[in-house]
C-alpha cells in the first residue's frame, strides 16, 4: 500500500483513491472527474455530499478546466497568492458533477507550494482532490501511523512524504468577496 510517487500516480490514473500529504495534514485524493473514486471518498469519510471538495494544483493552468466564467473575480490577488497554503472558492464550470462541486456553482481551488502535491499533480499532468483524511468530524490525521490504522486497507494506495510544516489546514477565501470562509 505505500507507493513511490509513479505508482502513486497510478492510483490516480487508475480510478482509485490516494492518501497522501498535504501542508498540514495527511489527504484523500482521487481523479476529479472520476464519480466512483469521489464516491469512494465521501464513503470513507462518512460525508455528505453537499460540501464539495477541494482541488489542488501544481499550476494555475491545471485548474482552468474546473472553472468556470472569471469576469466577475479580480484573479490579482488569487494569483498572488499562489504557489501557498490558501485556497480560493471561484466559479465552477457548470459541467462539473455534483459530486465535485457538492451541488455549488462554485468550487474550491489552491496551487499549492507544497513539494509532494507538486509532484504528484506534475506527474499526473492536472488536479487532484485534496480532502482532509478523516472521518467527517474527527480530527485531521497528522500521523503516518494513525493514517495507517484508518485507511491502510481501505484506500488504493498511500503516498507517504512528509506533511508540510503548516498547523492549520488552508485558509479559505471567496474570491468574488475575498470574504474569509475557513
């Protein structure tokens, strides 16, 4: 189960769920445009499918097929922010599934700085989902060894890399109102 980063984009490719490390916790990630993969993950995670899930990139340019119309978005300061731990909620591309999106018109979007998701996201050439991996309401895991004991059967692999060096998960802004969402 624990994967070097080829085999780990395998899983990816493959149709399969992925734990690996994020800024600051361990994640859950898969193909965004695998419905039986987002699936897999809302079961693991025992979440609803209203909340939507995360993207995360190597790039801006491998977002740009998840979103949708950016007139309305000063991307200045999105941009700006960009390789780093903020993810931004910006306008969904309206072909998305709602597994995705979480039935939003929106969808949540970070180019990330971290070294193992820039690698993962380079090798598989696009996004990826990026959820938290733990139980809906229970603390993000934070440790090889209690990802282990939750999800070592129950994914399809596990990249292991460290975490980043981030305590909290990334802040969430809108990017229509920059308001503060997490």
């Amino acid at each position: 189960m624990r994967f070097k980063l080829k085999k780990a984009v395998s899983v990816l490719h493959q149709g399969g769920v992925l734990a690996y490390p994020t800024e600051a916790v361990y994640g859950l990630g898969c193909d965004p445009l695998n419905k039986e993969a987002l699936v897999k993950i809302l079961k693991l995670k025992q979440r609803q499918i209203n909340k939507g899930f995360i993207l995360v990139a190597s790039h801006f340019s491998q977002l740009s097929p998840y979103l949708g119309s950016l007139d309305k978005i000063e991307m200045s300061p999105i941009l700006a922010s960009w390789p780093g731990h903020l993810t931004w909620i910006l306008p969904a591309n309206p072909k998305l599934s709602k597994y995705l999106t979480g039935r939003r018109k929106t969808i949540a979007v970070r180019v990330s700085a971290h070294p193992a998701i820039i690698s993962l996201c380079n090798l598989y050439n696009g996004a990826i989902v990026s959820t938290s991996a733990n139980l809906t309401r229970q603390p993000a895991i934070k440790n090889k060894y209690t990802l282990l004991k939750q999800f070592n059967n129950k994914v399809d692999g596990i990249y292991f890399e460290k975490i980043g060096h981030n305590f909290q998960p990334s802040q969430i802004k809108d990017g229509l109102t920059g308001r503060i969402c997490r």
